[in-house]
C-alpha cells in the first residue's frame, strides 16, 4: 500500500463512520427534549457524555467524508452543501458539551437539541443524494424502479429519436444514479453526448461501432456476482431487451440524433425495437430469429458452471427460456467449450468474438445443433473450422469479421438453407470470389464491409491567403 492510497481508503470508511455519531446525537437530543418533562429528569446526567462522544464521532466522519470528496466522484456543489452541514454538526455538538459544563439554561439547550435534530436530518439528506441521487425519495413515492420499465411506452417506434426517446431515458433509470451530474462513480458521466464519448478513469466508455469493445456493453454483460458488473446487483437491472437495444445502438455508430429508422435494422433489431412500442402485441415482441416453440429451462448447474468459467449466459428475452452465451469476458478454450453442450437444446445466439478459437474448438461449436446466431470474429477459425458447422441447420446469421476464411471456405455453408446473413469484412475473401458468392448466396445478405462516407460540400473548408493590400 502507497502512502498516496492512505486518504482514499479512510475515505472509504466514511459511510461505516457516519451512521454511529448519528445514532448517539439522536439518542442526545431525545434525552434532552424528554427531561422537559420531570418524570425523565434522571437522563439528564447522561447527556453531556452523550454529545461528547456524538461530538467526536461526527468530527472523524467529516474528516473522512472530506478525504472521500476528493475522489472527484461527486457534485462539488452538493459535496460541499454536505460537508459544511456535517462540520455544523460536529461544532454544535461539541459546544452543547461546553454548555452543560457551563451550567447553560436549559431553555437555551432544549432549542439548540432542536437545531441540531434539523441539521442532523439535512446533513443526512444531502450525503443520501450524494449517494442515490437527489430523486432517492421522490422516485419511490413516484412508483418508479425496481420492475419499472426504464423507457416509457413509444406510439411508433420506428420514428421515435433513438437516443433522445429511448437510450437516454434507459440510461437515466438505471446509470444516472452512479455516473450522472451529482455523483461520478469512476470518474465516468453518462448524462450528455460529450461526457459518454470522454468517459471514464478507465478510459473509453463507448467505441461507436463496436460493442464487443466497448466497455459499457461488456459490464452490462458481466455476471452480477462480478464486482465490475453494471448497474450493481442491488440495482434494478436491464432487460435483455434493454441490453440489445444499447448493443444495436453502439454498433450502428451511437449516434445522438437520428430517428430509429435511419438506422439499419435487422429483422431480429426489428422485434427488439417493437417491444417497447405502445400496445405491441405480445405475440410480437418475440425475437424473429429464435423458435417459436418454446423449450424447457436450462440445467441450472450447467449454467453456473458457464457462469464460473466467465462465460456470460442471459435469456433472449426476459420472457423466453432460450439462451445467449457470450465469451466477452472468457478464454474459449476445449475444457469451456465442453460445458457448453449440456444447454445445446436452449443455446441459439452464440458470441465467440475476440477469442482464440481455432479450428479444434469449432468441433464443439458444430454440436450446437440449435444456433441461429454465431459470431466468430477477429477468431482464428479457417476454412477446415467453417466446414464443421455447414451441418448446424439452424443457422441464420454467421459473423467471419476479421478472420482468414477465403470464398471457398464461405461456399461450405451452401447446405444452411436458414441463412440470412454473413459478414466478411476484413476476411481473406478476394474482390474477384465477391460476385460469385453473391450468385451462390442469392438470398443471402453478404456483407464485405468497405463502407465509403461522401464527403458533401458543407464538410470541408477552403481556406485562403489573405488578399494583398
């Protein structure tokens, strides 16, 4: 431990310290206000020792709320209505011990008992807010949070803004609390584009584009046991759908101001998207790439086994009994590969991307004969792998991002007769083989990425020389 760490762990200890001075000043002020009347006049002896110890308690609970305030991750004007409130408290309960040594009219101690009840409360109040944010009360009386839906019914989804009507109310519900303008838990705000975009102590936040490396997407997607997982467990969680739609949002660009349907959809997006329109039917709000039978619940001590692994395993739908697994946060190795076959039945969206998996480990992949989702990319999965998997009928959407597979490795997946989409960005695919897979995919969405943004003219600057005089 560095002598620099000293401070921020004391620091630390402030919400242990502060409850304790609390309780006895309390108990102080109520003895003092009962000897009024002379049935309690017996408690009177006990009460300057009372403020005394209140006293001191409440001066090692500033000191360590001051060494806590400079962690940055607080309202500075809130941090300081605090602790101005919380250094009253020490002095006045200090000076009230003065005051009985000095014989005081008890006149004059009974009003400053009251004085100190009121700060007491404001003092707890504020540091409450600090910590839960200043609607902590007024959201419960509202009916709002645990089982609340964070975004509020839409009337047409598909004209809503995306991040005006639905990501920033999600991220009000349930980030502000910890990462918005009163409180800054890791440095790191969510209540504004620039804030998002700069993000945190641990650097980027949000990679638009990319959810596999964005770090808000992978702590949503942590188990809730891991101390890194987001929002904390205590806290009303997201949704699967709620997660897909922050997942579909980053990858296509995080953008701040365009309406739902200037984004590209899939039909699965699609179906997440609809569940939060008003009145959408129920038979509806199903994903349209899962089954539409339903299956039995997963062996749960497969699951935990998954889950120790580092394996994230979630519902599709909160309703549904059909499994994701993501390997964001686990080594795809033969040994967790194997603990994956037990939930073959309920497995249909599989996320191995950014592993080292290769062609041995796709051996496992290919006994997942319900996948409609796989995502291999920036694997090292080549054509030998690819082969494996031709027999997983399932199949709708494969992602080969980033990998070697060639065109004649692709043409492997001809008998997948589910296929609706793969994506070859960044593949060893040749410009030349482009064409002919489009002919052997007719109705396949085959995506070989290359995106090229026209520069318009209100984009660039010319700039001149200053005329001659």
């Amino acid at each position: 431990m560095t002598l620099l760490s000293i401070p921020d762990l004391i620091g630390r200890f402030h919400p242990i310290l502060v409850h304790l001075p609390i309780g006895i000043l309390l108990l102080g002020c109520l003895f003092q206000l009962l000897t009024i009347n002379v049935k309690f006049s017996g408690l009177r002896p006990a009460v300057p020792l009372i403020y005394l110890l209140g006293g001191l308690g409440a001066v090692f609970s500033s000191v360590s709320g001051y060494l806590l305030s400079q962690s940055g991750d607080y309202d500075s004007n809130m941090v300081g209505i605090h602790q101005w409130l919380g250094i009253s408290v020490s002095v006045i309960s200090l000076s009230v011990y003065s005051m009985y040594k000095k014989q005081a009219k008890e006149a004059t101690l009974n009003l400053v008992a009251v004085v100190l009840v009121v700060l007491i409360t404001l003092t707890g109040h504020y540091g409450g807010s600090l910590t839960h944010g200043s609607d902590y009360i007024s959201s419960a009386l509202k009916d709002e949070g645990k089982g609340k839906a964070a975004i509020p019914p839409i009337a047409n989804v598909q004209q809503a803004m995306t991040y005006t009507h639905m990501i920033q109310p999600l991220l009000q519900n349930r980030c502000y609390s910890c990462h918005g303008a009163e409180k800054q838990k890791g440095k790191l705000r969510l209540d504004g584009k620039d804030f998002i975009l700069k993000g945190g102590e641990d650097g980027k936040t949000l990679v638009p584009g990319s959810a596999e490396e964005s770090e808000l997407i992978k702590r949503l997607l942590l188990p809730p046991s891991n101390e890194d997982h987001m929002p904390p467990k205590e806290k009303p969680q997201l949704t699967a759908e709620e997660i897909a739609l922050l997942e579909w949002w980053v990858k296509q660009g995080a953008d701040f101001n365009k309406k739902v349907a200037d984004l590209k959809q899939s039909e699965q997006e699609k179906a997440v998207l609809l569940s939060f329109q008003t009145g959408a039917a129920k038979k509806e709000n199903k994903l349209a790439d899962i089954p539409e039978k339903e299956v039995g619940q997963a062996d749960a001590a497969a699951v935990d086994k998954l889950k120790q692994a580092g394996v994230v395993v979630i519902p599709v739908l909160s309703s549904s009994n059909y499994l994701s697994a993501s390997f964001v946060t686990a080594k795809a190795s033969a040994e967790v590969l194997k603990l994956l076959e037990p939930l073959k039945k309920q497995l249909v969206w599989l996320n191995l991307a950014n592993t080292a998996l290769d062609d041995k480990g796709m051996l496992e992949v290919a006994k997942l004969d319900n996948l409609i989702r796989l995502n291999l990319s920036r694997t090292p999965v080549t054509d030998k792998g690819l082969a494996l998997i031709s027999k997983v009928n399932s199949l709708q959407y494969v992602n080969l991002v980033g990998t070697k597979v060639t065109a004649s490795g692709v043409e492997q997946l001809r008998p997948l007769k589910g296929l609706n989409s793969i994506y070859l960005y960044q593949t060893a695919v040749a410009k030349d083989d482009e064409a002919k897979l489009k002919k052997v995919f007719a109705k396949v969405n085959l995506d070989f990425g290359g995106y090229v943004v026209p520069t318009l003219e209100k984009d660039t600057t010319e700039v001149k020389p200053p005329a001659a005089k």
